[in-house]
C-alpha cells in the first residue's frame, strides 16, 4: 500500500450515504487549541461525534415520518392540517441540517484532496527537473569520444568511473520514469474523486435551496391556517375550496407542445409520471424538458408545413444519402411518416438553427429521425404499443424519459439532471457556455414544476 493510500485509508466511511472526511463541523468542539488535527484519536473523536449527530437526526427525522402518516388518517381539520404543516416544515428543516453536515464534511475532503493533488503535482514537476538533469548527463558522457578522452589528458581510471557513474545514471533516469508515472496515476485518480466530491457539494447545495423553498412555503399556509377563528367552520372549508379551486386550475392549464397540439397539465403530469416511473427519472425534469422544447420553437420556428417554401421542406432541412453526413435522416423520415400515414410533405419538423447546422426534428421530443429509430424499440415496449408516434403526446414524454436516462437523469441531483438536459440540446457540445443557457432554463422550469406537483399532492392528501 503506498503511502499516498495510507493517508485516506481512515478518510470515508459510510453513515446514511454521507462521505464523512477529517474537518471539524459545526457539531464538534475541541477544547485544547493546540490539538494536533492529524492525530488519529482525534479524527477518530470527530467522526465519532458527527456520526452520534447524523444518527440523531435519522432517528427524529423517522420519528416526524411516523407522526405525519398516523396524523394523515385523522379527518379532514384545521389542527390536522396544521399538525401536518408542522411536521412537514420540521422534517424540511431537518434534512436542511443533515445536509448542512454533508457540506461540511464535503468542503474538508475537498480542502485534502486538493492539497494531495498539488503535492502530487509538485512531486511530478521535481522529478521532471531531476530527470532533465539526468538527461543531459547522459548526453554530455554519449558525446564524449575515445580521442576526445584522450586529447584532453583524462586518467584511464577516471575514464571507467564515469562509464560506472553513466549506468547509475541510467537506472536513476529509469527510476525517474517510474516515479513520474506512478504519480500521474495517483492524481489522475485523486482528480476523479474531487470532482465527484465537487459535484455532490454542489448537489447538496442545490437541494438545501428546494428543502427551504418548501419550508418558506409550509409557513405561509401554516400561517394562513392559524389566522383562521378555530371556531369558525366556514372559515376553513373557504380555505379547501380555495386550495382546491387553485389545484383544478393548475391541472386544466395548457400545457404547449413542440409541433403538436397542446394538452393540460394535468395529462401532461399523467404522461410524465408514468414515463418517469418507467425510467427513474424524475418527472417535474421530464416535464422540463418538453417545455423548453416548446419554448426553443417559438425562437427557432417550424418547417416543411404545406404552405412553407421548398427551401423549407424536408429535403432541404436534414441530411440525406448525398449530403457526406453520417446520418441519413431524409430516408428514415419517409419511412417513419409512411408507417404513420402521413404526408411527408405537410409533416412538421424543425427548422435549422443556422445555415450550418441541419433541423427536421421531430415533435414534442424534438428527435431527429435517426435518433427516434433507434429508440423505436424502447418506446414500444415501455408504452406497449406497436408503432411509436414522435407527434402523439404520450408516446413523446416517454421518448425524452429514455433518452434522458442514458444520459444520466435517473440518477438524480442538481449537477446530473443539468448535465443530461444540455447533452439533449447540444450532443458533443454541451460543455460550451454558449449551451449553458438551455440547462439553466430547464432547471429552472424543474423546480417550477416540482413546486406545482407538490401543491397537488398536498391537495390529494
């Protein structure tokens, strides 16, 4: 084990999928100020304590759980509603300092692992120098010729020193070599975590913001509820039908779709939450997506409609067999519009951005033909239909459900679901700023979602 490895071997252990790292949190106190922070007792003390923390939160985070689902069966009332309220803004706050303790524990493992990189990275450089200067050793006794020995008077013994001094400087270089890439390997590995380290800092973050997104709201109602006279009945059915009458207005709110006629919101939500419980994806995300598709339509436009120029039809919009590109999206849209009964001619697609990109996507899903056939499958046997539609709705919102997926959204958190939404605009390209616009914006329209979904569900319950 090398000595790199010792150094983290007591750095994480696992306590409710936390990453617990040497830093003092807010929970640990050390009395003596010249404690030596490396000492193993010391470390030892500090995850003693953040883990009895963690646990003590499980536990009364399991305790509030349990109260909530026992006060969900009681008739509908102002103090059940209030008693749920209450529970709800605890258990927010709750995981609000659980994740406060991820942070913490976060930072300082980014804080060591940083500092082991630089020292890695130090290490590389020195032995660079060193190996240079072997180097030109090496050189300087390859030049020296037999005549040149002895025109310039060496002593034939001095002469075989060197010759000895030339082998260990070959095994010093080889040495160097060894080194140099033992410790490239180190940090490339030490790289890779700090960057899933980073991540989930930045996760961890994001979450905290929705946790007291969801607390600001509970105690809004919480407080529209208690100004309530506990004696006046009316006054509490007006606030139900209130609740009820925002619910029904949210669910009946049109719901635009790219090239295709919009549906509520509602069935939208029905479509999402049966394509994200296909897929693990998350479908406030899910519903994300498809309206900055919408959206990005309005900015870009529609093509190979009846009324539209040739310069606007299909031939002239996406890749064919004698374009040189590798895809051949003009055949397999024939295919898929022949299949579906429809004109290939009067078929809505999407217009280039540009002149030097190519359009022809597809629906609501904004596939391109060659991506939606190799799809098809999936769409079929997820919706169990015979002849996945890229215009039908539902059959939409499975699509980007699975394309989604493989690109990483069903594995939750902030950093995941924007990554894959910029993979889906911009394929390769998802990494330039010029891209990061439509991530931002579908995370944006997440959390607006995810705020509706759970205003309906708070109805519903």
């Amino acid at each position: 084990m090398s000595t790199m490895k010792k150094k983290y071997i007591f750095t994480y252990f696992v306590v409710p999928s936390i990453a617990l790292s040497f830093v003092l949190s807010p929970f640990v106190h050390v009395a003596n100020a010249q404690v030596d922070p490396t000492d193993p007792k010391v470390i030892q003390q500090r995850e003693n304590e953040l883990r009895a923390e963690l646990e003590r939160i499980e536990k009364e985070k399991a305790e509030v759980q349990k109260t909530l689902t026992t006060t969900r069966t009681a008739g509908a009332s102002l103090e059940r509603d209030v008693n749920i309220l209450t529970g709800e803004i605890r258990r927010a706050e709750l995981n609000i300092k659980e994740k406060n303790l991820r942070i913490s524990t976060l930072e300082g493992g980014i804080v060591e692992r940083q500092k082991t990189v630089a020292e890695l990275e130090s290490k590389i450089e020195k032995n660079k120098e060193s190996l240079a200067d072997l180097m030109r050793k090496t050189n300087y006794i390859d030049d020296f010729s037999l005549p040149e020995f002895f025109f310039a008077g060496e002593q034939l013994s001095d002469f075989f020193i060197d010759i000895d001094d030339f082998g260990s400087i070959k095994r010093e270089i080889n040495g160097s070599f060894a080194i140099i890439r033992e410790a490239r390997g180190e940090v490339l590995s030490e790289r890779e975590l700090l960057e899933k380290e980073q991540v989930a800092e930045i996760d961890t973050k994001k979450s905290i913001e929705a946790e007291k997104r969801t607390v600001a709201q509970k105690q809004t109602q919480k407080s529209s509820l208690l100004s309530i006279n506990k004696q006046t009945a009316k006054g509490y059915e007006q606030v139900i039908a209130e609740k009820e009458r925002q619910a029904a207005a949210i669910r009946d709110a049109l719901f635009s779709l790219r090239d295709a006629s919009g549906i509520s919101f509602g069935q939208a939500l029905e479509y999402a939450n049966v394509a994200g419980k296909a897929t693990g994806v998350r479908p406030a995300f899910i519903l994300a997506i498809l309206k900055q598709e919408s959206n990005l339509g309005q900015n870009v436009g529609t093509c190979n409609r009846a009324s539209d120029p040739d310069s606007k039809k299909y031939y002239n919009i996406m890749p064919g067999p004698n374009d040189n590109s590798w895809r051949d999206d003009q055949t397999i849209f024939l295919e898929i519009a022949k299949k579906l009964g429809r004109d290939p001619l009067d078929t809505p697609l999407s217009c280039p951005l540009n002149a030097s990109t190519w359009g022809g996507a597809m629906g609501p899903s904004q596939f391109i033909p060659a991506t939606w056939k190799s799809y098809e499958a999936k769409i079929a046997a997820a919706l169990g239909v015979a002849l996945p539609n890229p215009w039908n709705p539902r059959h939409a919102f499975t699509a980007t459900a699975l394309y989604v997926k493989d690109l990483g959204a069903s594995s939750g958190g902030f950093t995941a679901e924007r990554t894959a939404a910029l993979k889906y605009y911009a394929g390769g390209s998802w990494s330039l700023p010029a891209n990061a616009f439509y991530g931002d914006q579908v995370m944006g329209h997440t959390a607006n979602f995810q705020t509706q979904i759970e205003f309906l569900d708070d109805v519903e319950n």
